[in-house]
C-alpha cells in the first residue's frame, strides 16, 4: 500500500467513515513485529513538520503514545492473541490519531476559511412539499405554476398553498380517496382543503385527507405540527388525528404540535372550542381559547397559555417565554433541516424572545449565547455546545 493510499484511509478514519474492510487494509500495514519502531518514525516524521510548534510538543506527544503502548501492549494472563492484536491496533490508530491530525492541520488552515463561511450560511427554511395523489402518483417539487387533476378536486398550486376547489355534495358523496402533503426539514407549507379550511404546515410535518369530505365529518391525520382555521359548520365536526391524541372541533383556530420526537403533543386553542380525547387512557378534555392540553402517555392536562406564542412560527416567528433550550433548538433544527449534538438527558437552560425564521442559523446562535450564556455554536449541519 503506497504512501497515498494509507493517508487516504487515515483521513476516513479521522472522519468516522472508513468501512470494516477498509480498517483491516489500515490494521495490516502496522501488523509487523517492529510495529513500535514503526510508528515512532512515522509520527516523529509528521510531528517534526512546520505544523507543531517546537520540539518539546514533539516529545510530549511521542511519549504519551510510548506509554499508550506499553500499557496496551504489557503481557496480561489469559489474554488471548486477538486481544492483543486489537489492543494494539487501537494504540496505534489513537497515536495515529494525533499525528495525522497534526499531518493535516497546514492543509485543512488554506480551506478552514471558505468551511466556516459555508458553515455560517445555513438558511432558514423556505415554502416547499411533495404531494402525493390518491393514485399514488407524486408532484414534486411544487413550488411554483398550477396543476389542474379534476379527480382528485385540485384548483390551483402556487404561492406557497395549494388549494383545493370548492367541494359539491356530489363530491362528498363519491369520497375519491386520500391525498397526502409532506413538508421536509427546513420547510413549510399552507394547503386549503375543499371544505375552505385552511391548514399551515410546518417543518417535518404531514397531513392526509380526503379528496372530498364525507356528510357526516371531516378527519385528516396529522404528524408533525400544523395550524388550522377550521371552516365553520354544525354539523360537520372537524377531526384531527395523531398517533397520541385526537382533536375534534365545529369551527375553529387551533395548533396541535405532535412530533414524535417531542415529549408530548400538544393543542392550544385560539378560537372557539375543542374538545381533546388522549387515546390511550381514553379520556377527554374540551378547552376554551387561552387554554393548551398536553398529551403524554395517559395523562391530559389543560394549561393556561398565551396560544399567539404558539402560533407565531407560521407568521415567520420564533417566539419563546421561559421555554426549555433543549426544546426550542428542536425547533430550530427543524426549521434548518440541521442535527443537534447534545445529550437528551442533559437540560442546557431556558429562552426566552422573539427570533426571526428568515435568519441565517448563524445570527440566531450568536442571539442564543447572547440571550442564554450557552455556549452554543454550528459545526458543519449540527447544533453543539463548547465543551
């Protein structure tokens, strides 16, 4: 194995991505009986580079890797020939390790610039979906023109919304089947269904409905998260349905929160009244506006909220009032279609604030450090906290 390929293999190693059999080609070049000399050599060489700063960092780092082998590598009773083979494989790929990391530390300075800034411009959500028709078939990306489907009820597809035409009694009668718009990370996306109900969808959410409303209810299903303004009507109760919990209501303006990664789901009532059914334990809760029920395993409780915090997110706001960190950068990972990179079992804080949704995630981390004294920062598509 030439000099190239082995730096190849030790730069997938460095980034987590080298494959198993990639590890054993790696594993195999120091296999030898003078592995020791070996691998001194070849760090004294790399360390001894422009890259380090003086030679006493050399011998600081080149003893620690010595003393590492030497623990790993200390006869040990019944220790069989395959631990011994893995154990000094892992010193050598931990002293490695360091000194590839100095190997490559010149080269990576000329780039670090130009990674940062593309680092910084993460952009904020923008208005998209894939609607998939009652036929299976998909439309996607639908960001712009029209699409006429008489089938399946579809009037216009622009804008932003797509919006169903004005549904007769014939239609409700035939019942044509389901649609289904899903709205990925960093998205978002409004659809008026063809009862004029009108529903907001936000990042990483989903609804499915008829094509026609039935004569005797309206249900749709729901993941994610989405605002409604229900259209009114007596005798059509309007349904909504989640995994954990079930909202029906007459005519109304509500927001129901069910991400599956959320501790609970959650409706806060603007408008109107709902009534709230937790399907696991079966029981039910009508709330009045100003008034939030929570979800979670068997229990349904009603909270007293401000309901416009909950709804600003479709109106290009973040708006949080002493709300757990954790929580709300759950929120911005899904408005940036990025990844968060902090332990779930560690609470980080609390926000609170207005922040804008058409940002870059940058000036929202630096608002966040600002406003919370976590030391939060972007490191390529994830959200972390300085160690």
């Amino acid at each position: 194995m030439d000099n190239n390929q082995i730096q190849y293999l030790f730069e997938k190693y460095l980034k987590g991505t080298i494959t198993g059999q990639e590890l054993g080609y790696l594993l195999d070049v120091f296999n030898a009986e003078k592995v020791d000399d070996q691998l001194m050599a070849k760090i004294r060489s790399t360390l001894s580079e422009e890259n380090v700063p003086n030679n006493d960092q050399v011998e600081e780092i080149t003893g620690n890797v010595k003393e590492i082998l030497s623990i790993q590598l200390r006869p040990r009773p019944k220790t069989n020939v395959l631990w011994i083979y893995l154990s000094t494989a892992a010193a050598i790929l931990l002293a490695l390790g360091i000194a590839v990391f100095y190997f490559f530390d010149q080269q990576q300075k000329s780039v670090a610039p130009t990674t940062i800034a593309q680092q910084v411009e993460i952009h904020p959500g923008t208005d998209k979906a894939e609607l998939i028709l009652s036929d299976g078939s998909q439309v996607s990306p639908f960001d712009k023109g029209s699409l006429q489907n008489s089938k399946d009820g579809i009037a216009s597809l622009k804008d932003g919304t797509l919006t169903y035409g004005q549904q007769t009694r014939e239609a409700a009668l035939q019942k044509d089947g389901f649609n289904t718009v899903r709205v990925p990370m960093g998205g978002q996306f409004k659809v008026v269904l063809a009862d004029g109900s009108k529903v907001w969808l936000n990042a990483g959410s989903s609804i499915k409905y008829p094509v026609s409303f039935g004569i005797t209810s309206r249900q749709i299903e729901l993941t994610g998260e989405a605002y409604f303004q229900v259209a009114k009507s007596k005798k059509l109760p309007f349904t909504v349905k989640s995994t954990d919990m079930e909202v029906t209501a007459l005519g109304t303006e509500f927001n129901f929160n069910t991400y599956s990664n959320e501790p609970f789901g959650a409706a806060t009532l603007l408008e109107g009244s709902l009534r709230i059914l937790n399907n696991r334990s079966q029981k039910t809760v009508i709330i009045k506006p100003g008034q939030q029920a929570i979800v979670a395993r068997d229990e349904l409780r009603v909270l007293q909220v401000n309901g416009d915090d909950y709804t600003a997110w479709k109106d290009g706001l973040f708006v949080v009032n002493k709300a757990n960190l954790n929580l709300f950068l759950r929120q911005v990972a899904r408005w940036y279609n990025v990844e968060i990179d902090i332990s779930k079992d560690r609470e980080i804080g609390t926000v609170s604030g207005e922040f804008p949704r058409d940002i870059p995630i940058g000036d929202l981390i630096k608002s966040l450090r600002t406003t919370t004294g976590v030391k939060l920062k972007i490191e390529g598509r994830r959200i972390v906290e300085e160690k």
